[in-house]
C-alpha cells in the first residue's frame, strides 16, 4: 500500500525493525554495565508521558492518549 509514494507497509517494517534494534542495543548497554542509573519506574513514567504528548503535537487529530 502507498500513500503519497510512500510504500507504508515497508516504511512499518523498517520502523519496527529500527525500534527494536535500538531496544535490543540499550538492553545490551543495561545489562553489561552493571553501574549504570537507569529509570526509575516515576521517570519512565515521565517519559512515556513525553512520548504520547509528543506524538500528540505530532499527529494532533490522531486521538492518541496516554494510558497508564
């Protein structure tokens, strides 16, 4: 599927694939360094709330809502 000649179905899979790579790279990160500060579950909180408000300015007639 295309919108705009944007092939949507590639540029998911791409999206997907770039998000867990990095997942898997700060997984990585976290686990061989034992000293390193990590979140809290308050900050990550505070970051999934900074997340959806930024996909909210992004894509402000989507609907999109934080849920805790």
């Amino acid at each position: 599927m295309k919108i705009g000649g944007i092939n949507i179905v590639e540029a998911v899979v791409n999206l997907e694939y770039q998000v867990m790579r990095t997942q898997k790279i700060l997984e990585w990160v976290v686990n061989n360094n034992v000293s390193i500060n990590t979140p809290n579950e308050r900050q990550m909180e505070e970051i999934d709330r900074k997340v959806v408000n930024d996909l909210q300015e992004k894509y402000p007639d989507a609907g999109i809502e934080f849920d805790n």
